[in-house]
C-alpha cells in the first residue's frame, strides 16, 4: 500500500510537467519523448541492477504497456483536446478503477471484500465531485462523441494494463521469480515506447517543434518523465506485485485531486468549493482502503 501512495504522489505532479511539455512539443511528441526518456532511465537501472528485457514474465509486462502506457496513453491525449482536461481525467480515472476491478474478479479471481468495495466507491465520489467540471464543454455532438470514445478507450487501456501487471507478478510468483518495480516498469515502458513511437510516426513527424520550443520544453520533459513513467510507475508497479488493482487504481485516481492544489501554487489557479468536498470524501476512502487491505 505504501507503493499506492507513492504512485498518487507522484502521479499528482505529473500532469503540470506534462501540459508545460505538451504545450511546447505537442502531446504526442512530448508523450513520446518522455517514455523514450524513461525507458533509457530505467534500462540502466534493469539492465544493471534488475532483470534488463529478461525474466517468465516479460511478455506480460511488455504488454501491459502497450495496453496501458500505450493505447491508455496516446487516447488520453487525444481525448484532453475534444473534452477539457477536468471531464477527460474524470472518465479516464474513474473508469480505469472500474475496469481494472471488475476484470480481475473475472480474469485472476480477485474478489474484494464489501468493505473495500465501499471504500473504493467512497473514494470515486469524492473524485467525480472533486474533478467534475463547471459545465459541459461548448463542442460539436460530433467531438464529444469522439473525445468520449477516446477517454473511454483510454479508461480501458490503462485498467486493462494494471490488471496484465498483476498477472505478471503472479506467473514471476509462480515460478519462484522476484522482479523489481524498476523492472517491472522498464518492461512496461518498452511497450508504451513502441505504440508513441508508432503513433508519432504516423501523424506528427513531419512537422517538427521549433528550436527554441525545444530547448525550453527538455526540463518540462524530464520532470515528467521522472515524476511519471519513471518513479511514479515504479511505485505503481510496486504496489500491484502484493495488492489487488482494484484497490490500486482507485487510490491512484484521486491523484488529480492532488494535482489541483498544486497548479494552483505553479500556476495561479484556484480550486472550486465543491473540490474540497470530494477531496475529503476521497481521502476518507483512501484512508479505509489501507485500514481495509
């Protein structure tokens, strides 16, 4: 549970680096470039000190991150431009912890108790109260179905991809094989790498950034990739090697709580009233959630 939090303090702070990023590479190229960052970041530590591209369970890894970092990834981005970033990271997050939940119980068997499924719920109120945005985007019906289509994939890919990481971490188990969360998350990078490279090939690649854009966007860059795909999915990888993901993700989710009253420290914006209902009912679920484990 401490790798939980650690992933929900990490994750919190990302989200600034990475619209600082986005707004001067574009979201797919500083999509790709901090995983491509990170990948050469935690290679040294896997091919050093872990495990590198070995191991039972690389296969599942290397696809829980083209599922996850990849597919979840790429149609995140794509979905902040057609619904705003608040509605986008409300669907992403929340559905994430729903479909990494349910299925677990219907792949690995993993039942949560009522308790921890009161908790969780407790925990997705306060977020859907917390991050539900003023009023509905101004769009075409024809955007928003297609912004909705994309935060739903997104959803799926990411819940999709922690559940792949637990089975990971059982088929290692079963076979006496201890992988780190560095590891674990190189491996996980890999994959995600190779989906951004592909969708950045295919769409953004002829167009590059401006040399001075460039230059200013590489701190912004490597604070996300560090805070994200690096420490932040180290931690995450940390937690589902002993916990169910369906008690993870929703503790994972409320991270964009955490990333409000920091923008507001970065960046001059205040948080509406309602946040900090849904931030006490959030940490209240949390906090049974680790009573509760």
């Amino acid at each position: 549970m401490i790798g939980s939090l650690g992933t929900l303090l990490f994750f919190a702070v990302t989200p600034v680096f990475a619209r600082r990023a986005a707004l001067l590479l574009g979201s797919l190229r500083a999509n790709f470039w901090r995983l491509f960052l990170a990948t050469l970041l935690l290679g040294t530590w896997a091919h050093w000190a872990g495990l590198g591209t070995g191991g039972i369970a690389f296969g599942w890894f290397f696809l829980g991150g083209i599922v996850g970092f990849g597919i979840g990834g790429v149609a995140m981005f794509l979905s902040l431009p057609r619904l705003g970033s608040n509605l986008s990271t409300l669907i992403v997050q929340c559905g994430s912890a729903v479909v990494a939940a349910a299925l677990e119980w219907r792949w690995l068997g993993t039942v949560l108790t009522p308790g921890q499924l009161t908790c969780a719920a407790l925990t997705l109120i306060g977020i859907t109260l917390g991050l539900l945005p003023r009023s509905l985007p101004r769009i075409s019906p024809a955007t928003w179905v297609s912004g909705l289509c994309w935060a739903l994939l997104s959803a799926a890919g990411q819940g999709m991809g922690a559940v792949i990481s637990r089975k990971a971490f059982a088929t290692a188990a079963a076979w006496q094989e201890l992988v780190d969360p560095g590891t674990a998350a190189y491996q996980r990078a890999l994959g995600g790498l190779l989906v951004a490279a592909i969708v950045l090939l295919a769409v953004h690649w002829k167009r590059p950034p401006q040399p001075q854009a460039r230059g200013r966007a590489w701190p912004w860059v490597t604070a996300n990739a560090l805070s994200g795909p690096v420490l932040g999915v180290a931690c995450f990888q940390w937690a589902l090697r002993t916990t169910p993901a369906g008690i993870v993700q929703p503790i994972v989710a409320a991270a964009p709580l955490l990333t409000i009253p920091f923008a507001a420290w970065l960046e001059g914006s205040r948080p509406r009233p309602l946040y900090y209902l849904g931030a006490m009912l959030a940490v209240a679920g949390v906090a049974g959630l680790f009573v509760l484990r």
